[in-house]
C-alpha cells in the first residue's frame, strides 16, 4: 500500500482536509471554568433560576441549594447593582456535542430539543461580558440599617452572590457531525432548543439563533457573619478540594491579629479553617 505524500497535494486540496476535520469538541465544566477563572468567579456547575447578586446560597459548590431571592434580603430598591463593562468586547467561541455545554448552568434560558443527539453539534458564541456587583459600603449601611433580623440569622450559616459575571449576548448554531448547518426557522426551533418564556431571541441568516436576555456564567460568594461586624471582607472565588475557598480581602490586618501576621504581602504563617463546605484563608 502506498501511503499519501502530503508535500505533492496542492493547496486547495490541503485546504480541504483540514475543513473536513470535525470540530473540537469541549467538556461543558471545563470550558465554563476556563471561562470564569481567568476573571476571579465560580462557575455555576447546575442550574440556579436566580443567578443574581444577592442570592443565598448553601450547599456544595457543585450542588449548590437555593436559599432566598436577591429581594429578600438585599432588595433592588434599597441596594444599587452596579456594572463593569471592560470585559464587554471580547468574544469566546464553543464546540458541544449533542449537549447545550454550560447553557444549562446558571440562570436557565433554554432546553435541550427532543432532536438535539449525538450526531449533532452545537456552536456557541458568547459576548457582551459584564461584571454585576454590590458595593460593600451599601451592604455594611443596609445591614445596620434595615436588613431584618431573620436575614441575619440566616447569613449566619449561608453565603450570598456578592458579584457575578453574565454575557448579554449568546449566538447559537447547529451542525451534523458532517459540518452541514441545520437550517432553523419557527416550525422546528424547538427540535434543537427549547427557550423559556421571556427570553428575548430571534432567528439570524436561517441558521442562528441569537438571545440578548442576560446569561450569568459566574460568580463570587460573600460572607456576612454576625462576628464580620457587618462588613463583607471574605470572598469566595475558586474552589479548593471541593468546597468554597475563603480569603479575606481586606489590605491591612486586624490590631488583634498584629502579634501574629505581618505585613499582607510577606504574611507568615497564613491561617486556615475549615467546615461543612468552606475553607477561609487569612
């Protein structure tokens, strides 16, 4: 047998074998996590409807349990979300395989279509990336102030989404493993993905569908502690041998803790804790 000499193939058929290689194919936790990282968030590993800033949440980092709504305790009225958009330019491109990757993490906006298998590929273009946050000074003026005493208690035990990451903009097309588009129209969107009510979309050039309601991917998990004196300077931002990694934030250290550590940035020796599912460095 003899065996193909690339070197002697012109251009235009190179070009051809190297379109006819299927896509590369990402793990959705993977590249969720790769995402988020980078920019100092927890990647939302199941579902959470109220992905927001200022939800309770308890639980394992990849079981994350539900405790109250953002109103409940820090309410949109009392409490302003403030935005940064430096991030909002850059677009990330992924490759799933019969499966809607980390589009099914975080706040649901869509389902997976009866039709969506394993012969299929699903391309997702995801931009528009912007950090959602509360400032502290408002949570330190609120909790003193007017957060109620049944808020407190249960803050005692449960952290809250002080800041979150979201993609206002998602551009998702299918494909058979052949590389062929699936043309998508009104009668058969929902074969493939089925969109929740509200979300805002539309179909683009017959072969992509295009949603502009807020997708959140990541987040950092405040503590607020009756022994934190109302002040929100323990975050959460990786995960460390599954549970939430808590390091305090703050620049200078405690009067009390003067005779232990030293300056922050030569800190000898660090303390750490443990529970349930944290870890809090110093």
């Amino acid at each position: 047998m003899k065996l193909l000499n690339l070197s002697l193939l012109s251009p235009l058929c190179l070009l051809m074998l190297v379109s006819c290689q299927p896509p590369e194919v990402q793990d959705p936790k993977t590249a969720i996590d790769a995402l988020v990282k980078d920019f100092g968030y927890i990647g939302f590993q199941n579902p959470l409807e109220n992905a927001t800033t200022g939800t309770l949440i308890g639980g394992r980092p990849d079981a994350v349990s539900f405790v109250a709504p953002p109103n409940d305790c820090f309410s949109n009225e009392v409490l302003t979300r403030y935005t940064d958009r430096s991030e909002y330019s850059r677009v990330y491109n992924y490759t799933f395989q019969g499966n809607l990757g980390f589009l099914l993490s975080g706040n649901p906006l869509v389902s997976a279509g009866l039709s969506l298998k394993n012969d299929i590929t699903v391309q997702i273009e995801l931009s528009g990336l912007v950090t959602e946050f509360m400032s502290s000074i408002d949570i330190t003026d609120w909790y003193n102030s007017g957060m109620s005493a049944t808020c407190k208690s249960y803050l005692n035990d449960v952290g809250f989404i002080i800041q979150a990451l979201k993609a206002e903009k998602l551009t998702i097309s299918f494909k058979k493993i052949s590389g062929n588009s699936i043309g998508l129209n009104a009668d058969n969107i929902n074969q493939y993905i089925k969109l929740q009510t509200g979300v805002d979309w539309t179909i683009q050039d017959e072969t992509k569908i295009v949603i502009n309601t807020p997708k959140y991917v990541g987040y950092q998990l405040g503590r607020l502690r009756l022994e934190d004196n109302s002040r929100t300077l323990w975050r959460a931002k990786t995960i460390v041998e599954g549970k939430y990694f808590f390091e305090r934030i703050a620049l200078f250290d405690d009067l009390d803790n003067a005779s232990t550590f030293s300056n922050k940035a030569i800190r000898i020796p660090a303390k750490q804790a443990t529970d349930n599912y944290s870890i809090y460095q110093e």
